[in-house]
C-alpha cells in the first residue's frame, strides 16, 4: 500500500520494498481533491479575463447606437455580467483554498491510515 502522493523512499531493504513513510513531504499531485482545486482555480482565472474583455467589447456601442434605448438596456445587462462573473471568480478562489485543505487532510488521514497497518505488519502493540 502506497500514499500517492508521496514518493517512496527505494533506500530500504535489498528486496526493493520502500522504507517507512518515504521522502519529503506529502505532496498535492493528482489527486481528486487536489485536481478539483485546480479546475476552480482555472475558472477562476478564465473567469476573470473574461469580464476583463466585457468592457473593451462594448467600447464605442454607446456613440455608436446613439439614441437608442437599447443602449441603457445593453449597459445594464454588461454590469449585471461584471457582477457575476465577479462573484464567480471569489466563489472559484474560495474553493481553490477549501479543495486544497481537504486534499491535505485526506493525505494526512491516509498517510495515519497506512502508518497503522505497518504497525499490524510488524505485529506490534500500539
């Protein structure tokens, strides 16, 4: 049994089993939560360079379309786009951090979980 995410130590016995608890440590590679948390953080990011072209995109429409009532109606539809697209990147940015604590508790969890059975393997006590 291997933790994923961390690289085992091949210094151990002869028979090229990995000594206790490897190298380094635990590393967020991967995994479900870890990956989660990089798809939030990518839509975080296209998120915000997408309302960052709203406005040069409507640049001109108002001189353009002077007169029109449409106009009033187009800029306040573009406001109600920068507000949720605002509000999207700061619910992205949010579960970027809680994914990434949650892959490091489940990490940990396992890494405690797998410690556990090397104690049975060696048929100590604890």
């Amino acid at each position: 049994m291997s933790l994923a995410s961390v690289a085992p130590d091949r210094s151990g016995d002869s028979s090229g089993r990995a000594a206790e608890g490897g190298k380094g440590g635990l590393q967020h590679s991967g995994g479900p939560w870890t990956s989660a948390s990089g798809a939030a953080d990518t839509l975080r990011t296209s998120t915000e360079q997408s309302r960052g072209r709203l406005g040069p995109a409507h640049e001109g429409v108002a001189s353009g379309a002077k007169g029109l009532s449409s106009v009033t109606a187009l800029k306040a539809v573009q406001e109600s786009w920068e507000e949720r697209l605002v509000a999207v990147r700061g619910e992205c940015g949010y579960l970027k951090g809680a994914l990434l604590k949650v892959a490091k508790e489940m990490g940990e969890t396992e890494a405690a979980v797998k410690s556990s059975f090397n104690v049975v393997e060696k048929g100590e006590r604890r």
